[in-house]
C-alpha cells in the first residue's frame, strides 16, 4: 500500500494477477491460489464478483452477462460471443445485478480472513473488456466506425455498472481495485490515439475518479505498446499501471522518470521470452534490471509482463521469486549483494 502511495516501503513487493495451475502445482503441489499466495509470501489476495455461468456444449459456458466463453484448458476461458449486436439489443439488455445475492461471497470471506495482513485486491473492468466481450471484439473495432453511438452507450453501460461493483467492494473492505482491460497489441493500441480521446478516455476518466473517490487506489493493466495512450492514460488519476510489456517496446525505467512522480509501476520480467525459454540466471538478471530501473524511492511492485502463465517454466518464476526478496531490499544497493556472491546461488 506504501508502493502505490508513491512511498517507499522496506522491500519491493511483488504478486501476480495470475499463476497458472500447472506452474503452481510443479512448485507447491495441491495448492490453491489462496494457500500459495499464503506459502510463497505473496504481497496481495486477489479475488472478484462470484457469477454464476452454465454449461452450452462441451467446453462452453454462458454466464449471467450472456457472454460465452471457452475452457481452452488455461487458467482463465477464451471469450467467444455475446448477446448485443445493435443499439436494440443495448436497450432490451440487463446487465448482473452488482448486489444479487452471494455476489461477493469471495471477498467477504478473503476479507474476514486477511484483512490488514494481505493487500486485498478486487478485479473490474474499465471500458473495453465489457464492451467487448458483449459484441464479440471484431464487432466492437468495427462499431467505432459504423455504429458511434452504440460504442458510446456500451462504454457508458461499462462505466455504470463497474462504479456499482465498486461501490459494493469499498463497502466490503478491499484495499485496491485493479482493472484488465487491454488497449494494445504488440504494434499498438487497438483504436487510434484519437478515438481513443473520444470514445474511451472520458468513461476511464470518470470511472478511476468514482473508484479513487470512495477510497480504493486503481492499478491499470493494459498489455502491448501503449506509449502514444500513455498520457492520457495517467491523467485519468490511476495509481499504478502494469504491467509494461517489454516484448510491446515498454520500458519500465523510462516510464518511471518520466511519469514516478504520478504514478507507481508494476512489472515487467518479460514472460514471453525470459520466464519462459531463458535460464534461471538470465530471469535474475532481468529481474535485478527491473529494479535497478525503477525501484528508487520506492513506487514499484516487481512481477511478470503480464502473468505466470502455463508455458513458465516453474525455475524461473522461483528464480524471479527470490531474486525480488534477495536484491528488492531497501535501501537498493544491487553492487553490495553481488559482491557478496548472492548470485552465485543461481549460476
């Protein structure tokens, strides 16, 4: 909570918005996420709203939003379809009740059990993951220039209903709010910078200032290279941005020159490449990088570049592991541990 203050705390902190099952259980084997966060040292609990989804074919699901997904055997299903197509679909549509019954079962009972020992955190959206995932993301790129008003109306939708949930989690005692919502591929942002002015940044403005309102910091995730979005990004008031994609061009040090004063960072071991085909000692290696980068004066949680997903190979995330507790300590002093042979340890 210090990290996203902007202050610096007595060691760099570091979780992950997701670790897959197969990395999780290579390392502790039966562990749920909650019991390895607890086992690893884990800096925050991560939870969300409890929907209810039903079973439409053999690896399909429909949940209470209409959307369908896909179980592709990852730790999180493949969005497939939704139920808007046109501005009669919008107005005829309900979306989830924020206060139905057992909605936030999970977090009340993560709160009951780590309140003020583990930063809690809920995830929402912000405006692009619900629109998307109610038209179908070809549709909705397409609607930015066909159908304005109907982009518009999904995004305001979006906004609404997220203010809501959030309004239910400030109630409940989470600690911080974190938003997945991609804006950007590898190449660049999904809509130009200028639509982007106009059809997103006022509902993410208004959306991070409810949130920051009722007491809850916002830390962004948005992949990809999203460097021609970034000022506007910040000026919406969030508190951290992740995770930094390396492999998308983004470079955590820059960024935090030019923008720590604003905001804190969160990333950026590089897991499409180094957590995944590098050796134990190139994962330390980038990791000290991170921190050399962006750990002075505090305002950095270390972690991957976007999560520990299946094709991580378990050594490495051990490796970045202990390399964040071994060289994460304040005062940074990287030299002084190196030149005590701590990194012998990982040759």
């Amino acid at each position: 909570m210090r990290v996203l203050r902007r202050e610096e705390p007595d060691r760099v902190p570091h979780f992950e918005w997701i670790i897959d099952r197969k990395v999780r259980e290579a390392i502790c084997p039966g562990c749920t996420m909650e019991e390895f966060t607890l086992r690893m040292g884990l800096d925050a609990i991560l939870t969300g709203a409890d929907y209810q989804k039903e079973r439409i074919g053999q690896r399909q699901y429909r949940n209470e939003w209409g959307m369908i997904s896909e179980d592709g055997g990852e730790e999180h299903s493949v969005p497939m379809g939704g139920p808007i197509q046109t501005m009669q679909d919008l107005k005829r549509y309900e979306a989830p009740d924020a206060r139905a019954a057992g909605r936030w079962a999970s977090l009340e009972r993560v709160v009951k059990r780590y309140k003020g020992k583990l930063a809690i955190g809920v995830h929402l959206n912000d405006v692009v993951t619900i629109p998307r995932n109610l038209m179908g993301f070809e549709n909705l790129l397409m609607a930015f220039a066909a159908e304005p008003e109907l982009v518009r109306a999904l995004v305001e939708l979006s906004v609404e209903v997220n203010l809501e949930l959030a309004s239910e989690v400030a109630r409940r005692g989470a600690d911080f709010v974190f938003t997945g919502d991609d804006y950007a591929s590898h190449q660049g942002p999904f809509v130009s910078p200028g639509m982007f002015r106009e059809f997103l940044y006022p509902g993410l403005k208004r959306l991070v200032g409810g949130v920051k309102a009722m007491g809850l910091p916002i830390i962004k995730h948005t992949d990809g290279n999203i460097s021609s979005l970034l000022e506007m990004i910040v000026e919406t008031g969030i508190d951290c941005l992740d995770p930094i994609e390396p492999a998308a061009g983004m470079d955590i040090g820059a960024i935090k020159r030019q923008y720590g004063g604003r905001i804190a960072v969160k990333g950026n071991v590089d897991c499409a490449q180094t957590l995944t085909f590098g050796t134990e000692r190139e994962v330390v290696e980038e990791t000290k990088a991170v921190i050399r980068k962006a750990a002075e004066g505090g305002g950095l949680i270390v972690s991957s570049s976007n999560s520990i997903h299946s094709g991580v190979r378990p050594g490495n995330y051990l490796a970045m592991w202990n390399a964040i507790r071994m060289y994460g300590r304040y005062p940074i002093n990287l030299e002084a541990w190196d030149d005590a042979g701590v990194t012998a340890a990982f040759a």
